[in-house]
C-alpha cells in the first residue's frame, strides 16, 4: 500500500509538473527551457575542463600567436557570416507569402517552387563553386559570398515573380558557397602557417566554431523574433 501510495504522489507530481509546463506561455516556455540547458550545459563544460587540466597540466604548452591571429580572424567572421543565414530563414516565407501576383496572393504552391529553385540553384551549381572556389582563392570567394546573398535578400522587395526566381538562385549559389569556401579557406591558411603540422589546433578551431554556430543560432532567433 505504501509503495502504491508513493506511486501515486509521484505521478500526480508529474502530472501537475506537465500540466503547469502545458499551460505556460511558449515564448516564456521557450526562455525557461534555455536557460535551464546552458546553465546545464555550462555545469559540465566546466566539469570537463577540471578533470582535463588535471590530465593534461604536464603537457601543457603555449598556442602559437600566429594560431591564436588565424582563430580570432577566422572565428568572427565565420560566426557573422552563419549568423546572416540564420536569421533570413525565419522571414523568406513570409515575405513570399505576403506577395501578390496579378492580383492573387501567392499560393502554397508557388512559395513551395520558390524555396525548391534555391535548393536546386545550390544543387546544380555546387560542384562548379567549389572548383571555382579553388581556383580564384577561397577568401574571394568568401566575399563573393557576403555579396551574392545580398543580392539574393534584396530581391524579395521585387513584386516581380521573374527576380525572386532570381534571387532564389543566387541564394543557393550564396549557400553552396557559405557552407564550402569559410572551412577551405581556413585549411589552407593553418597549413601555410606552418605551427599546426599535426591538425591538432584546427581541430580545435572547428570544434570552437560549430558550437559557437549553435549560440549564434539562438541568437539569432531572438533578434529575429525582436524585429
């Protein structure tokens, strides 16, 4: 009867625990959710960096300036330039739904067409960005990057379907671009460097920038959620 007895305050916890979750507010909801996880997330990082310097206190030794000048040049660019994707994701399909077309607003269909011309734009011409890429210098073609898809936001002003076609093309070649030419640019600069002969510090430096990539997500769903 006892454990019977325990079961059902347990459950009916968890039943009011829910119940309380369910009726929150989603933005509210949303907030409590993240902060409960970074601080979590903060906990065991720190945790983690403890047991190692205990480890690794003998093998200890100094990064080399030059690597410290190619993670700050690379990582603030890198995270500015994830953070322009992650924030004109929200809008686009708004922004085409909200368009009007010979006087008939554009249906499903035509934003669905709209969104698969980019994939097939980034399909398509992948390959032959990354050939180019390689051929004219990856840091050109990170600038060719930040322009392309600034054009391709820019034509979402146009009521003309013909330039958001357009547009949508230069997105997936602005894509293809932004998920190549940042990372090769980066390898090639840690191997001319020369302090890096083992990877050991790009490694690194990925790792730094892909979970910095999840914080500026974040950030950018709630700058996009204040615009």
């Amino acid at each position: 009867l006892e454990i019977r007895g325990g079961a059902a305050a347990i459950g009916k916890t968890v039943s009011d625990f829910t119940s309380q979750f369910g009726a929150a507010d989603p933005q509210s909801l949303f907030n409590s959710s993240l902060v409960s996880l970074a601080l979590v997330t903060i906990v065991f990082k720190l945790l983690q960096r403890s047991t190692s310097d205990g480890r690794d206190a003998a093998k200890a030794e100094e990064k080399p300036a030059s690597i410290k000048s190619l993670q700050a040049r690379f990582l603030s660019v890198f995270w500015l330039l994830r953070c322009s994707d992650w924030l004109q994701g929200p809008y686009f399909y708004e922004v085409y739904t909200s368009k009007i077309f010979n006087g008939v607003p554009a249906s499903m269909a035509l934003v669905s067409k709209l969104f698969l011309t980019g994939f097939a734009s980034r399909a398509l011409f992948g390959p032959s960005v990354g050939r180019a890429s390689d051929q004219y210098g990856r840091k050109k073609a990170t600038l060719a990057f930040c322009v392309i898809y600034a054009l391709g936001a820019l034509s979402t002003k146009s009521p003309l379907l013909s330039v958001l076609l357009l547009g949508r093309v230069l997105s997936g070649v602005g894509t293809a671009l932004l998920f190549s030419a940042p990372e090769s640019w980066l390898v090639g600069a840690a191997q001319k460097s020369g302090d890096d002969p083992d990877g050991k510090y790009l490694g690194e430096t990925f790792g730094m920038a892909y979970a910095g990539d999840a914080i500026v997500a974040i950030v950018a769903g709630q700058l996009a959620g204040l615009a």
